[in-house]
C-alpha cells in the first residue's frame, strides 16, 4: 500500500472551503483531518495553494469525424492535456452512425480510448439514427454504464432527429433513467438561411454566427423542453449559448421541471467580434452553437449564478487551422464545427472566481462536483471525501500563464484564447493516487485512465 499526505493546503470542494490535511492511500482519499501522527511515502506540501478535486469535463470529442475530417486530439494526446490543465475526468461522445447501431458505435468509441488514456474516461452516446432498435439497446447501454443519450435538433442529413424521434427517445429515458441531452438549434430553418446566405455571397466565418440565429436556438431549447414535459422524462441542454435560450431554460426550471443546461468557456469569454475576424481568421471560432455577441456573456454569468446554468464543460472539439479549418476557405458551412478547450477550463473559470464572477466553491461546483452528479460519478469524481478516488489538484491560485499555441498541450495548431494572461495553474495533479503532473513536467502514461460506468443522473429534484 502506499500512502500520500497532502499538508496545509485549502481543500475547496462545492460545499467547503477548509483549511485541513489529506491522506491517500492507494487510489483512495481515506482522510481529511490534522496529519498529526499520520505516515506517509510521500508528501506534498500545499502551503499557500488550493487543493482541489480534479475537474469533470463532461463533454469532449476526442476524434469525433465532422464535416470530412477528423477532430484532431486523440484520446490520448486529449486527455494529457485535459491533465495539464487540471482535469482527470472526461465524459466523451461515442457515435451511432446512420445506419449502425449503438452497440457498433459504443465499441468503436472504446477501442479509440482503451489503453490510450492519461485520466479516466466515460462516455455519452450520441444517437444518430434513432430506430426501434436504437430506443431498446439504450436500456442495454445504460447497464454498462452509458446512461446518458445526445440527439440532434441540427445538422439535418448528419446527427438531426426529428420530434417524433426525440419524443420516442424521451419516452425512453423516462421509462429508463437515460438522460437525453440536446443540441438545441432549429437545424431545418439554419439550413434555409445557410442557402441563401451563400447564394448573396455571404461566404465569411462570420456569417455562422449570422445564420445560426440566437431564436432559432430559443425555438429549439423550447421544443425540446415541451416534448420532455410531454414524454415526462428530464432534459439536459448542451452548449447554450443564448439569452433567448436561457430563458426558456429559466422559465422550465421555475415551472420546477428538470431542466439542466450546461453552458461552455468559449461563450463566456470570446463572441461575434472573434468570428468576424477578418481574412479566414474567424473560422477559428467556428463551434455550434455560435458565438454570440458580447451582451449574451453577462447573462451566462447571472444563469451560472443563479444555478439555471448548472455545468460548465468545454465541447471540446480541436480542428487545426491549416487543413482542417481551411476546407471552408469560400464557403463557411463547410469549416468544421468546434473548438479546443480541454485543458483551459479549469483555469479560465478561476480566472471568473478572480474577476468576480463566481465564488470559489461555485466553481468547483460547476466544473467538479455537477458535472460528476449529472452523470451518475458523484461522489466517486468531483469531491475530495474518505472514499473518493484520489483525483485531486494543487493548484497555484497566483501563478500566471499566457495562453498560447506555442506551450499549450492539446493538438491543435492555434489557441483561440491566444495571448490571454490568466491568473492560476494547477500546479500538481494527481489521478487515482498517482501524480500525473507536477511542476511543469509530464509523470502519467497513456493506458493509466480507465472507463468508469456511470450510474444514472444524480440531480433530479
Ligand atoms: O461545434 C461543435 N459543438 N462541435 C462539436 C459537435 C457538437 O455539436 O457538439
Ligand atoms: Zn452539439
Ligand atoms: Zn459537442
């Protein structure tokens, strides 16, 4: 057995802020108290640091194929940099392909990461093609631990499902436990606008941002939230980005309905202004949903605060600039959707603790303990407690760091936060007992991460 102290740091967890001592043994936190007494192989000192349970990213697409390429981290080259940046959980996307069956998709997903992780991994099934077949294998998938199903109300010809589809797959998730999670934009009428938007010329990166109107993501947050009520199942919404969305989402949640929204860093901090960089430039901020205009982020904010956005994940999805971004020179529906982000959420979300947007338990909560009790890993992940896994960050709360392409670790050729100083750093980060990262330097091997099987959703009211 071996035994790891971590003395005088300030444990923060959702709930606590408490100036207390450590013990790992093995995999396990075992004990938080006065190490008076205590032995220990190793020890770590966090004086003047926070210590933290690792961050719960619960929503990546290592690899996901997109508009004719391919995201462009690996689970590997991924999740070592989800470490870097103080995250030792990610919740991926595993795909059911038109056509196939989850079951198809699912194995596919675990070959891509068995053996290849840095941190422990999950996975969320999106369903694609939503059949007979397909409603009965998610009963089977939420056994193995794949409780939690994404359907899309865009990219029609792609992922898109259409009401009939979702209410069936609702249904579903009620009579199961599953919890359908959405992409919420009216992908039928966007692909109206889309037309006639390359038929006036209007080819540039910002006119994603154009035709991927802010109402159109309201109109789909508000169907998807009336066909849950109708299939009385609960709902969670991915990546909104929108006021008008927000409020629907609002209004559900006061009506004391299950309603959960997840929002993500890129629409807190970056907007339009970054899309209609000029030259190709904004095809870097390409994600759906779009960027928003700046006036959206104080409203996330508040919806952060307010707990009607309950969970910030990153979407993460790198496409490099040069060839994969690219393949929309002329024509801005064909730049590949998403963006990087795995490994700046942590920092990016303390930097709001600093600025004042967010207490420092609300972050934790946030990016921590929600996310682990939305997807049924609570309180295995997303706390520091006797029995959790010992998943936990040193982290430098005044250290500064430049974002950039240049030093970050995600495999990706730009960084869309380029230039920005940010104040915090994890500074040591341990996985299941193991220091994966400390003080700048790489100690984890791919194949330390293992797949965790989720229990249900924890937050139901
Ligand atoms: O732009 C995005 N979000 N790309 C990834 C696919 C998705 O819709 O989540
Ligand atoms: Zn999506
Ligand atoms: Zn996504």
């Amino acid at each position: 057995m071996s035994r790891t102290l971590i003395r005088n740091g300030l444990v923060i967890t959702a709930s606590d802020e408490i100036g207390t001592d450590v013990l790992i043994e093995d995999e396990k936190v075992v004990a938080l108290g006065t190490s008076d007494g205590w032995t220990a192989d190793t020890v770590i000192d966090a004086t003047g640091k926070y210590v933290i349970p690792g961050g719960v990213d619960a929503h990546t697409h290592m690899e996901l194929p997109f508009g004719g390429t391919f995201a462009s981290d690996t689970f590997e080259t991924g999740t070592r940099a989800a470490a870097w940046g103080g995250t030792t959980t990610i919740v991926d996307f595993a795909v059911q392909s038109v056509g196939g069956t989850l079951r198809e998709g699912l194995d596919a997903w675990h070959a891509k990461a068995e053996g290849n992780c840095a941190i422990d991994y999950a996975f969320h099934m999106i369903m694609g093609d939503v059949t007979e077949g397909s409603l009965k294998e998610m009963e089977t998938l939420i056994g193995e631990g794949i409780t939690s199903f994404k359907l899309f109300m865009a990219y029609p010809g792609v992922f898109y499902s259409d009401d009939g589809k979702i209410l069936r797959a609702l249904q579903k998730g009620a009579e199961t436990g599953g919890l359908i999670m959405m992409h919420a934009e009216n992908g039928i009428a966007i692909d109206v606008l889309v037309e006639q938007a390359l038929a006036r010329g209007n080819t540039d990166p910002k006119y994603h941002g154009v035709v991927r109107h802010a109402l159109l993501e309201a109109e789909a947050t508000n169907r998807a939230i009336k066909l849950a009520q109708v299939a009385g199942s609960p709902l969670y919404i991915v990546h909104l980005s929108a006021i008008e969305a927000l409020a629907e989402v609002t209004r559900a949640r006061d009506e004391g309905l299950n309603v959960f929204a997840e929002t993500c860093p890129q629409y807190l901090y970056l907007s339009t202004d970054d899309l209609a960089r000029p030259g190709f430039e904004g095809a870097k901020y390409v994600c759906s949903t779009p960027l928003r205009p700046e006036e959206h982020q104080a409203a996330l904010w508040k919806g952060l605060r307010t707990d009607d956005l309950s969970v910030v994940s990153t979407d993460h999805c790198p496409f490099c600039f040069k060839g994969q971004k690219e393949l929309g020179l002329g024509d801005f529906s064909k730049i590949p959707n998403g963006l990087p982000g795995v490994e700046t959420r942590m920092d990016l979300l303390h930097q709001a603790v600093l600025d004042g947007h967010i207490g420092r338990r609300r972050w934790i909560e946030i990016a921590c303990a929600t996310p682990a009790r939305m997807f049924g890993l609570y309180p295995r992940k997303g706390t520091i407690a006797p029995g959790s896994d010992a998943d936990v960050v040193i982290y430098d709360p005044a250290a500064t760091q430049v974002l950039s392409a240049e030093t970050h670790h995600m495999n990706v050729d730009y960084s869309p936060y380029e230039g920005r100083t940010i104040t915090g750093k994890a500074q040591t980060v341990l996985s299941r007992g193991r220091v994966i990262i400390d003080n700048g330097e790489y100690l984890g091997s791919a194949g330390h991460g293992r797949f965790l099987r989720r229990e249900t959703c924890q937050t139901l009211r």
